[in-house]
C-alpha cells in the first residue's frame, strides 16, 4: 500500500503514520525527518536545510523529489510506504506520479487531516521529545511520569524544535495555506482523497483513518 497523509504541521501525521505502520506494514516516510538527519550530518546541504528548516520554510522541490526517490529505492520500502510531508507542493506532487511511474508504483489512497488552527499552535509549542530514542511528549498531555526522566529509555536529554517556537509555527502554517492545500483538489479528481477529523483524541482519530484506509469506503 502506498498512501499520503496531508496535514497542516501538528495535525497529527507522525503520529498517526507510526501508528499505521503496524496495522499495514508499511514504513513512515517522513520528509521532515530525512531533513532532521540531513541537518544533523552538518553536510553542505544539511546546513542549508538547516537555516531553511528551522525558520519553517519550505526546501527546494528538487532537492525534495530527489531525497524521497533515494528513500523509496530502499529495501524497507518494498512492502510500501506512508509519505508523511510530501508531496507539499503542487510541483512535488506531479513529480511524485512522475517518479512512482517511473518506478512501477501506484498511489492507493491521500487522507487529509483536517483541524482548527488554535489547537495546532498549542500542540507544536507544547511538544518535546526524548533525544536519545525519540519518545514524544507534551507539556500539557504527556508528561514524563517521573519529572526530566525518559519512560521509555531512562534519558534526561529532551529537545525541542526549534521550528516549534510560535512565530514559525505560523510561517508553516502559512506555506501549509498557501503551497500545500492547492494539492488537494489534484487528487479529489483523481477520486483517491479521502477528509478525517484530527481534532479528535489519538484514537478516535486512528480510528477514523482506518475505516478511510478500508476497503469499499
Ligand atoms: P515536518 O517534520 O513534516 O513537519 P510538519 O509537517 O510541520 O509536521 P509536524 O511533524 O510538526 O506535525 P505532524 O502533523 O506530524 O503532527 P504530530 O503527529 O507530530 O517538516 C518540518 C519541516 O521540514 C517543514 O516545515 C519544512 O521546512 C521541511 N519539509 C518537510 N517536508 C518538506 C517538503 N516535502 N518540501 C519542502 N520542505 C519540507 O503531532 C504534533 C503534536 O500533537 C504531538 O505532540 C502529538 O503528540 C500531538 N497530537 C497529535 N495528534 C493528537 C491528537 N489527536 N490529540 C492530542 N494530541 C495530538
């Protein structure tokens, strides 16, 4: 299966795509993620994500169609995979049925995560991870049960991102407005868009994206 999960940031993609890759053993493959690992090998091109990144702009579609075409040729991809943040433009997305084609794959589904803008700003502001094993957590909804101590991995390094400040938050949201949203009709033609409430809880929402994912719906 090979799905899209389309979302202004914070609608809950991440989330919601590791928690799909059990169900349908399928991979998450995360642009912002493959950003965060290009940042963090301090290559030439790693510092440019960097400063385009962590100000909430968006990377150069081609830089963005090549990253995502290396990471479908891996081995873990074969059994298909979640795009979660690509496409992002309308650009990315004719490159994407370009490159699929290419490769002889074919899209299945596109779900968008709908939700109100209000509650984005508070989950991104309010997020924070583990950084040595990447454990999620919220200053509102998940606390670590033992205060400044990782449930998972007993570490007591936490981050938070730096396009997670509140002034970026709306950068994104912006680029969200303007460059991603126009993609939807692309595909509500093409009879492969499918709409979800993501301001319900996580598993009302997991839920919902599964019934969207199941066949004759
Ligand atoms: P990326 O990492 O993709 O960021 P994003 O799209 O802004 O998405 P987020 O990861 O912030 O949010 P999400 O929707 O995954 O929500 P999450 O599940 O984490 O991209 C980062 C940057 O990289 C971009 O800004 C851009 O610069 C660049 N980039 C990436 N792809 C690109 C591309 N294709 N082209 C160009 N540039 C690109 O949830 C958020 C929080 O809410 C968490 O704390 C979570 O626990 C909580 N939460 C989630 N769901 C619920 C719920 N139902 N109830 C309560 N809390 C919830």
């Amino acid at each position: 299966m090979i799905m899209i999960l389309i979302g202004p940031p914070g609608a809950g993609k991440g989330t919601q795509a590791k928690r799909m890759e059990d169900v349908f053993g399928v991979v998450q493959l995360s642009t912002g993620a493959l950003l965060r690992e290009l940042i963090a090998s301090k290559s030439e091109l790693g510092l440019k994500a960097k400063t385009l990144v962590e100000a909430g702009n968006l990377m150069p579609d081609d830089v963005m169609v090549a990253l995502v075409s290396d990471r479908i040729d891996q081995p873990d991809c074969a059994s298909g995979f979640i795009l979660d943040g690509f496409p992002r433009t309308i650009v990315q997305a004719e490159a994407l049925d370009v490159l699929l084609r290419e490769k002889g794959l074919s899209l299945d589904h596109v779900i968008e995560i709908k939700i109100d803008v209000d509650l984005l700003v508070e989950r991104l502001t309010g997020r924070f991870e583990c950084g040595e094993c990447g454990e999620g957590y919220h200053d509102s909804y998940k606390q670590p049960k033992l205060e400044g101590v990782c449930d998972r991995c007993g570490s007591n390094d936490f981050i938070r991102r730096a396009d997670d400040e509140e002034d970026r938050v709306r950068t994104r949201l912006g680029f969200y407005h303007q460059e991603t949203r126009p993609i939807l009709p692309y595909y509500r033609a093409r009879g492969i868009l499918k709409s979800i409430d993501g301001s319900k809880d996580l598993d009302d929402v997991t839920r919902q994206m599964k019934e969207a994912l199941s066949p004759g719906q």
